[in-house]
C-alpha cells in the first residue's frame, strides 16, 4: 500500500471548509502539503506520520496543523 492509500480516506473531507486546504499525493514528483485543523487529533494519522516519518508542525496562529512529507525519504 502506498502512502496515497493511505491517506485517501482522508481527501478531500475538509476542502469546503474556510480556511482548510487538501493537496494530495502525486506520486513524489512533488511536495505535498495536507492543513486539516482536525488531523492533529487523529491518532490514526499521527500514526502513519510516525511510521513513514514525516514532520508534523503546529501552527498556532493559523490555528491547523502542517503535514510536511518527507518526499526524499519516500521516493
């Protein structure tokens, strides 16, 4: 399973929220951001943070969490 996979239960949920943005995967061939105000809650996706090593950053004056894949790691 790829880290697509994944994620995709979780595209696309927040893209009508003020304030939320989605960017998915695409394959490596570049950065990907994902702001989901709800994530840092989310022990699954702390999870899979954890497990395929990304950095998660709080932003509190934004008020959403950054997920930051480590794209070099994955590809």
């Amino acid at each position: 399973m790829n880290i697509t996979e994944l994620f995709k239960p979780f595209f696309g949920r927040w893209q009508s929220q003020e304030n939320s943005h989605n960017f998915i995967f695409s394959d490596c061939k570049e950065i990907s951001i994902i702001n989901m105000a709800w994530a840092i809650y989310d022990p699954t996706i702390v999870e899979i943070c954890k497990i395929y090593d990304f950095d998660i950053v709080w932003n509190q004056k934004q008020n959403f969490a950054n997920y930051i894949p480590a794209v070099s790691k994955l590809c």
